[in-house]
C-alpha cells in the first residue's frame, strides 16, 4: 500500500520502520527533517509538507505531539484537509481530545475521506517491536480495509464504534497507566528507605498479583538511571489533562488520576523535566 506517515518521532520513526519492512511504500513528513534521514535511506521518500505526503498516499497516518499540533497537521496551510482527500483513508494516530478526532471526522468525510482515530499504546518497546495495542474509532470500513497495515505495526487493533470512541478507549488506558505508574514509584521510594534490595524487590513484585506493565518496563530503567523516553512525560501530562477535562464534561470524578496529573505537573512544569520518559517522576524523591 501506498501509505504516507506526518510525525516521525521516537514512536512514529519505528513504526514507519515496520512499515518499510512489511514491504509498504512511505512517503514522510516531520517538522525536523533529520527525523526522516534513516527512513529515507531505507527507501521511504520525503515530502516538504503534510500536503505533499495526501497526494502521494492512498492512506495518511498523523502521530504528532499534541493537539495544536494536530490542528496544524490538518488544518493549517498546507494541511491534510486542504489536499484532494477524495477516496483516501486518514489516520491519526496521536492521543489527543475526542472532540478534535470528531472534527477531523467531520470534515474528511465532507470532503470524501474515510477518516479514523488511532492511538495506540506499548510506547517505544511496542512501535519497535510492532506489538502496539491499537484503538479506533471512526468509518469501520477503513478499519476493516488497513488491516494488513495495522498486522505489521501491531498485535492487537480494536474497533470501537465512531468517532472520537479510539482517543476515549485511550483515555482510559492512560488512567489506568497513571495508577500503575505512581504506585511503581511509590512502591520504589518506600523500598529504598526501608533499606531493601531493590532489584530483588522488582522481581518479586512483579511475580505476583501486583506484576504490571509498568513496574516490568519502567523499574529496572529506575535503577539503570536510564529516564530515556519511551514515551515523554510531557505528553502523559497531555494525555492526563485531556482524560480530565472529558472526564469533568462527562460529570465523574477520578481522584486518583487528578492526583498523578498534579505529580506529573509537578515533573514537567515545575522542574522543567518534561523531555524525561514517564519514569522519570522518581526523580521527586530520588535527585
């Protein structure tokens, strides 16, 4: 398949990577270019502008920052929607708000586009690995007809319902990872004083019922002092705010999650830390 990929960073570089090598034409576009050099020397080709990748592709896949950016992708001069989209299938694939993947909905398929939401989660250990969990919503048709392209960069991909139903089932992936994520840091910290061995302590841990994703990635990261992002903290504070905020129009309350965005803020806006993966709130307690 022709397919065109706008956002090329630490997760959207190796998923184009598994695109290559699932035998799939690419066409790239990133705001800093250097971010498209190793694809472009493994055959993909690059475009000056999102514009440019619509007109080469038969399918458009966005995985950009956040959701000005998004609005920018598709919106702005030279954006996705001010090409001939007639016929083509949009992806985006940034967590971002639920309302802006029904805008872009909306408006692709005015101008005859079958447009999809799809986040995915497994940071960069999945985009690498090709085993993202990939969430959607929007025209289940496209969905039904990326199946082969979604096989190569994912083990699990899930429709949903339509639109805006792929960021809020990510909404929800990204409560639940702010409740492991604070607890694997708590669960260090409180290690650590009561003077335990902490690589046994991880291993322990997660031999049983409190084994999770994050304590199994992110711990022995910790003790490496490797805060490398597999996914940065600034956008997990992105993410926090957006669950929030549809949270409060949906009228619930989620404590716990309100209690990790102010951790987060803490990390991102206060330290200036943001550039760190997400395992990097330790570093409230530990310097």
């Amino acid at each position: 398949m022709k397919i065109g990929f706008i956002g090329t960073g630490v997760m959207g570089n190796a998923i184009c990577l598994n695109l290559l090598k699932a035998g799939h034409e690419l066409w790239v576009y990133n705001r800093t270019k250097a971010k498209t050099d190793n694809l472009v020397t493994q055959g993909a080709t690059w475009c000056v502008n999102p514009k440019t990748v619509v007109e080469a592709a038969d399918a458009i896949f966005t995985m950009v920052g956040f959701p000005r950016d998004v609005e920018q992708v598709y919106f702005g001069e030279n954006g996705i929607l001010t090409a001939n989209v007639k016929d083509k299938i949009i992806v985006d694939m940034t967590t971002s708000k639920p309302a802006l993947a029904q805008k872009i909905y909306t408006e692709g398929e005015k101008l005859g586009a079958q447009v999809l939401d799809a986040p995915v989660s497994g940071g960069d250990l999945g985009a690498k690995n090709g085993t993202l969990t990939i969430m959607v919503g929007g025209d289940k048709a496209a969905f039904t007809a990326l199946q082969t392209v979604f096989s190569a960069i994912g083990s699990l991909a899930q429709y949903f319902g339509p639109a805006g139903a792929g960021q809020n089932t990510k909404m929800a992936n990204q409560i639940m990872i702010a409740g492991t994520m604070t607890g694997m840091t708590e669960m260090l910290v409180y290690a650590q004083k009561a003077g335990l061995d902490l690589p046994a302590v991880v291993k322990t841990v997660g031999g049983g019922s409190a084994a999770n994703w994050s304590l199994s990635n992110y711990a022995p990261r910790i003790l490496k002092g490797d805060y490398t992002p597999g996914f940065f903290s600034k956008h997990f504070l992105k993410d926090l705010r957006i669950a929030l905020a549809t949270a409060e129009e949906m009228d619930i309350k989620l404590p716990a999650t309100e209690k990790a965005k102010e951790l987060y803020e803490t990390l991102v806006d206060e330290k200036g830390l943001g550039d760190l993966g997400t395992q990097g709130l330790i570093k409230l307690w530990w310097q």
